[in-house]
C-alpha cells in the first residue's frame, strides 16, 4: 500500500487549517495523535514484551504527542519514564507534564542510565518541523538511540533526519534506524528511506483536508486510531 | 462487579479538580468522553447493525460529548446525524459544531422526522448535572425517545431521570429505560434503577482521584477506552 507524502510546509498549512477553518484545538489534535501513538506501541510491542518505555520528548508539538502517549501507557499498564531535556514553552505541555506527574509517571534526569532498564524507546523528539541542525543535548541523546539495543517508534519522523531527504550522510543519526515510524495525518517525504513497521495515525482528517493536500484516505479498520501501511522492507 | 456511584455534588468537585490541579482542559476531557461513548456504540451496535445513528445533544457538557461521539462514529463509518436544538455558549461546542459540518454531518432541525430513519438513538441531553425540571423542547423530545422503537444508548444519565432518585414518578421520562447507559468517570446514583448493559468510560483517573472520591478503579482491557460493567438484567 503506497501512500503519498506530505511536504513539512504542507503538514504546517494542513495544521493551521485544522485550527484555523477546522475548528480544532491544539488539545484536541495533540491527544488523537498521542492516542494513536499509544495504540501502535500497544500493537507492536504489548505490555508482555516488557513494560518498561523510555519516551524521549522534544520541546515542540513532536514532545506533546509524546507526552500524551505515556499517559495513555500508564493507563494501560505500562511504566512509562519521560526524559524531557528542553521543555517546550507553551502552557499545554506543563499541563501534560502535571497530568503525568500525577500519575506517578517519572521524569527521568540521566538518559543513559534509563536507556539501561527500558524495553522500548519512543522517539518524540522531532516532527515534520525539524530542520536541523541538531542542538545539544540531542546530538549526544541520538548517538545513544541510534546505537541502543532496544527497539525504538518514531513519532512523525526519525529524529535527526531531514524530512524531505532522509538520514543525515555522517553524524548522529546518519544509521539511525528505528523499528517502527507513527506518521501523523500523512508520511513525511522521509519516510521512503524507512525500512520497518509504518503506522499512520490521526483519523480525524476530513474528505476536504485529503483533497486539498492531495492525500490518500488510509482505511482504518473499526475504532482504531491507527493503521498499519507498510511492513518491514517493503518500500511504499 | 459493583462500581460506587458518585454523588452529583463529587462528580462536578472531580470534574473541577481534574481542571484545577489535573492540568487538564474542557477540550482533553469532552474528547476523551466523547471517544468511550463512540466506542461504546460500536461494541454494542456495531456499523452492521445500521448506520444511521442520531445523536440527541443537550446544552452543556453532556451534549458536547454527544458531538465528539457523533465526530468519531462519522470517521467509523456511521452516518450520524445531530439534533442539538438549544445549543451550548461556550465556544467549544460551535467548533465540536464546526468539525461535524467539515464532515457533513447534518444538523437536523425536524426530530420527528430524523427519528423516522435511525436505527440508534444516542440520548446525550442532561448528564450528572441535570436539577430539573424538563424544559421545552425537552419533555416532548423525551416522550418521543421514550416510545421509539430503536435502541437508545444514554450518556452518563438517562435523561429525565433525576441523578439521585432515578425516573421520574410521572410524566416524560417515568418510563424511559435505555438500552445501554456509558456512565462516565463514575456511576451516578441513578443508576440503580438501571438495567442493561452498563458501560464506564474515562480512562483517565489517577489513584489520587480515586481514593479522593472513594471510587473503584475499573479493569479496563488492553487499549479501551470502555469497561462494561454491568449487564441486562444484573443489579449492580
């Protein structure tokens, strides 16, 4: 199943229309994309492999997805930590943060020590809108994801790669691999260098939103906040 | 398996709380009911049982979970239709409103009429914070749910019935039984006189807020956002 990307300017309007002609919330949008990333972690790595995930938040809307993904692991049983280097500014994410703090869920100061005792790592440090070039500390925290022996989701995109080419050709991130990609609303132009399980979320887009950005309709199956697209080494 | 219930009073002092000090907004919340009540629906009237599904939503909170539901059930592959004659002020419903229209869920102005060809009812007119007394159009519209020949599924009340003391001695609603009641964060005390299936939704309680409360922390499965709890006939 082939579906087409989205540009990063294009997933930028496709935002600002959401907001703006949508009628959606920032809320709104953030909590069906951070459901959907639960659900795909639900789907390819079920609390029996383990329940330890290590969710590794950016400081923009790529983080908050992230951090509504581990309160919605916590509810599952999972034991979600965060490690949030550069919180983000706006006030959605403190509240996301004091939702997780009342839930027991750890934010965790030593990466390299949590890296030890997760069983998967969720990469929400970059979305659509990244254009590097990485800032500390996640050059360093990449190097540690891209060389970790537990599998690793990417949200949106595989932090460190550019969205429209892909791997960087040297440095942090240049074999970065992770096992499994949620795209949010579309694929990033990316995504034609992944090699694993690809997941599209966000099944809140309108017939209106797929036509003005030229997008396929992905079928989702029953009340899934997910689809499965592509599988390991099959190039969409 | 016996839930308590929770008291009008508790659960608008749990609702403040979850805003006050959960870190969370009207908007997370209403998208999180609204998604049990879709849920709810497909488990017991799934898309093969008829699709046309008419969504009866009240004035304030209740009705806006009714309108997140009806969004969901359109992107299930439902084809919900709205009867929201005395809309909400606070301007979340009018985008809840303007989310339904960018899918073309039709707004329906002749109830009779959209009752004619539904094959669901979904009753989310008056939840825990309903006082009384039923003003127009209300009781007619009760009456009308009461007598109709399809299925009804109720959000958090049936409505008519008082929080406490159940139906009505009289007049609209002193015979309204729905089929199916999605009880949210909690039952409500009514729900004794209850009897069908019995779901709980609101998977996003802290053990904080449920001792607070002195509430049961339900098992719900894998990622559901809906426990039943409680089936025809059983008294809870």
């Amino acid at each position: 199943m082939a579906l087409k990307a989205i540009s990063p300017q294009n997933a930028a309007s496709l935002d600002k229309d959401l907001m703006e002609i949508g009628g959606w919330s920032l809320d709104q949008l953030m909590e069906l994309a951070g459901l959907s990333v639960s659900q795909a972690v639900y789907r390819v790595h079920p609390p029996s492999s383990g329940k330890n995930v290590l969710v590794v938040c950016g400081p923009g809307n790529n983080g908050g997805d992230g951090l509504v993904a581990a309160r919605h692991l916590a509810q599952y049983g999972y034991t979600p930590s965060v490690y949030y280097p550069k919180e983000g500014k706006n006030e959605l994410y403190q509240r996301l943060k004091t939702q997780l703090n009342n839930l027991s869920v750890p934010f965790v100061s030593d990466f390299s020590s949590a890296l030890k005792s997760t069983n998967l790592i969720i990469d929400a440090i970059f979305g659509f809108s990244f254009g590097g070039p990485l800032r500390e500390p996640f050059p360093s925290i990449i190097s540690e994801i891209e060389s970790a022996s537990v599998p690793v989701l990417s949200v949106d995109a595989p932090s460190s790669w550019d969205i429209e080419a892909g791997p960087p050709k040297e440095g942090p991130g240049a074999k970065f691999m992770p096992q499994t990609l949620v795209s949010l609303t579309a694929p990033k132009p990316c995504v034609k260098h992944f090699r694993g399980r690809h997941f599209l979320g966000g099944r809140f887009l309108t017939k209106a939103i797929l036509e003005k950005y030229d997008l396929d309709c992905p079928q989702y199956e029953g009340i899934d906040q997910v689809v499965e697209v592509g599988v390991k080494g099959e190039r969409l």
